[in-house]
C-alpha cells in the first residue's frame, strides 16, 4: 500500500518511547507519533494515553526522503467546531476545571450569546466565592493549628 501525506490510517502501537510511540501501519511500514501528536492536551507521560498493542487511528504529517513516516493521533481525531488549537473551545482544559471544583463552565462561551462584561462578571463572582471559601478554611486551620499566636497572622 502506499501512504501519502494527509491520509488516514489505522495502525497498532508497537513500542512507546517518552518522545512518541511506534505504530505499526501494516505491509511492513510503521510510523512515529511524537509526543505532542498523540493528544490535544499536554502529554507528560505517553503511558497515560496509550498501550502497546492499541489500535489507533493517525494522520499521516510527512514521510522524509528515507522513507519515515511521521503521524499524528491528535489531527487525525475529528476536531469539535469552534474548537481552536489549543484542545477545543476549552482551550486544552480537562472539563470542569481542576478535580471538578471549578464551577465555572470555560465551555458556555460557545454556547452563549453572553457579551464577554457578562461572562467576567459571572467569573468574577465565581472567583470570589472561592477565595473567600479558601480564606475562611485558612483562618479555620490557623485557629486550630499550634503557635497560638492568637490570630495575628489571619488575612
């Protein structure tokens, strides 16, 4: 089979390296994905993303005069409309924020005819509720805590 730039294959993981992973292409050929090919957010650890043995779909990004073939997981993912290059509208984002505290939705600008005074508003009262949730377990912890310094370090 012969492989062009810009095509769509299917192929297996066969090794992972921390720069990228192999992935075997059938009829003999195997290709590359670097690291920051395999997903549209950062990538520390390609284990977190990927196993020898998977069956992944890649675009293939360029084959150099030696025959290499470098691919991409991550173009090769259809991408949601509105997204931008960054991992989508959340800008590379996980969805809801850190570990699910996060109460305000980084996804509501596409979705929302909300003028951006809006939206700073709303995330400005979000922010505030949480400082002030977090000044409030401080002083709790200093209060309680050793030193009994009486308080004088409070916020």
């Amino acid at each position: 089979m012969a492989f062009e730039v810009g095509q769509l294959v299917e192929g297996k993981v066969t090794g992972i390296m921390n720069y990228g992973a192999f992935v075997d292409l059938g009829d003999n050929t195997s290709g590359m994905v670097h690291i920051s090919e395999v997903a549209p957010v950062y990538v520390k650890e390609i284990k977190d993303h990927l196993t020898v043995g998977q069956t992944v779909k890649v675009k293939i990004l360029g084959i150099d005069e030696k025959g290499k073939i470098s691919l991409s997981i991550k173009q090769a993912e259809p991408r949601p409309q509105g997204g931008n290059r960054r991992g989508g509208a959340s800008g590379g984002r996980p969805q809801g924020g850190r570990g699910g505290s996060d109460n305000y939705d980084w996804n509501r600008r596409q979705n929302s005819s909300d003028n951006f005074d809006d939206m700073l508003s709303k995330f400005m009262a979000s922010s505030d509720e949480k400082i002030s949730g977090l000044k409030k377990d401080n002083r709790r912890s200093r209060k309680g805590g050793s030193g009994g310094n009486g308080g004088a370090n409070q916020w």
